[in-house]
C-alpha cells in the first residue's frame, strides 16, 4: 500500500504568519485530501484536491485562508494563511488509492500557533 | 446528510478484559463503505478495516473484531483481551461516493483507557 509523507511533523508559529504543509505519495493518486483535527475533535475534511484543477472546498472553509496545491500526482501542499491560536491543530493529508478506498493518511502536522 | 455517531465518548477497562465500542452512521446512499481507525498518541491515523454497505458478513482479525448490521445502521468494534498499547482514540468513518471522489465522514471518536 501507498506510504504518505508530511511534513513538518510540527510546528509553532506566530499569530499572523503563514504555514505551507506538505504532502508526498509514493504512487499516482487521483484524489488528495486535507483534513483538520482541533484538539480533542474529529477529522473535518478541509478541501478535496485534484492534480490540474482547483481544490473543492467544505463549507466553513476558504482558499484565502487555506489554499491548496496540486502540481502532480504524487504531491500537494496546504497554506495554513494569517494564523490565529484557533487554527492550531493537526492537519491531515489523505489520499485514496484507485479502487482500494482504503483511505491512507499521513503522519499528521501538529501546529501551534502562538 | 450523512452522519457518524460514536456514543462513547471515553472508556476504561482493565486488560485482558473484552471491550466493544460502538458506531452509529447515517446515510441516504445505497453504496457507501465504513471504516475503523485507530489514532494512537502520536497522532499518526492508523487504518483498521473496511468494510461495504453489500457486504454483512462478521469479520474477526486477531483480537479485533467487527459486528455490521444494516438493519441497526451500526458497525461495531470488540477489542477481545484488551492489551495496554490498545489505548488510543478509535474513530468510525463513512465513505460516499460524490462527484468529485469519496469523502470520509468522521465520528467523533471514543477514547479507550486500558489500564494494566
């Protein structure tokens, strides 16, 4: 099976600033996930990400304040844009592989933001 | 609209005891697939098990095991003989089929505490 990789595994950041996550499969996927976890909760799907086209977004959520990346098949990132303490969380990347659904996610960002 | 609903919201057991954790979903699709995972301290979301809306059948892993019944709308989760790395939070997921790809709908999770 597929080995997602993200990167930074975690971070601490200032209020204002922007964090850029990164994605990587080891293999073609069409479809790429982004999910948020804030403490405590569930996974909420951010955005849907497909190589060539623009992310579709989850109600709640906006490019401006989370644009996505999908330059390839292998690989997308996640602006987290003007962070406030509320926007920390762990940000997820997922991606399904073909017709196995299984659901693959990375290891996860775990942002503060101070 | 779909819907996951994970009742327990925390468990504690001692090993070796048996726990089951249940899972509640609400769906109109008639193709739509569930999952377990487990997520660990370190965050890290690790897949237990699939399973889709045709297929009934009780499936046993281990000490893992998982009860889907469509006339419930449930698909649970028996951990047999609890171990202490067993504590984790454990989420129930469902899939639908959209335009644009599947989506995972999370529950809310259950925190299981296994205690030596």
């Amino acid at each position: 099976s597929a080995v997602i990789s993200q990167k930074p595994s975690r971070d601490i950041c200032q209020r204002g600033t922007s964090l850029t996550i990164q994605c990587q499969v080891d293999s073609q996927v069409t479809m790429m996930f982004w999910y948020r976890q804030q403490p405590g909760q569930s996974l909420t799907l951010i955005a849907t990400a497909n190589q060539g086209s623009e992310a579709t977004y989850e109600s709640g959520f906006v490019i401006d304040k989370f644009p996505i990346s999908r330059p390839n098949l292998t690989f997308s990132t996640l602006t987290v844009s003007n962070m406030s303490p509320e926007d920390s969380s762990i940000y997820l990347c997922s991606a399904l592989l073909g017709q196995s659904l299984r659901g693959t996610f990375g290891s996860g960002t775990r942002l503060t933001v101070v | 609209a779909q819907k996951v609903t994970q009742a327990q919201t925390e468990i504690s057991v001692v090993e070796k005891e048996d726990v089951t954790l249940d899972c509640v979903y609400e769906t109109r699709d008639t193709t739509y697939y569930l999952f377990w995972y487990k997520q660990p301290p370190s965050g890290e979301l690790v897949f237990l098990i699939r399973r889709n809306s045709f297929d009934e059948q009780n499936e046993i892993s281990g000490r893992y095991s998982w009860n889907f019944q469509k006339s419930t709308s449930s698909f649970n989760f028996t951990i047999t003989a609890s171990q202490v790395v067993d504590s984790a939070v454990y989420f129930c997921a469902l899939s639908e089929a959209r335009e644009y790809g599947q989506n995972f709908v999370f529950g809310p999770g259950t925190r299981l505490s296994v205690l030596p």
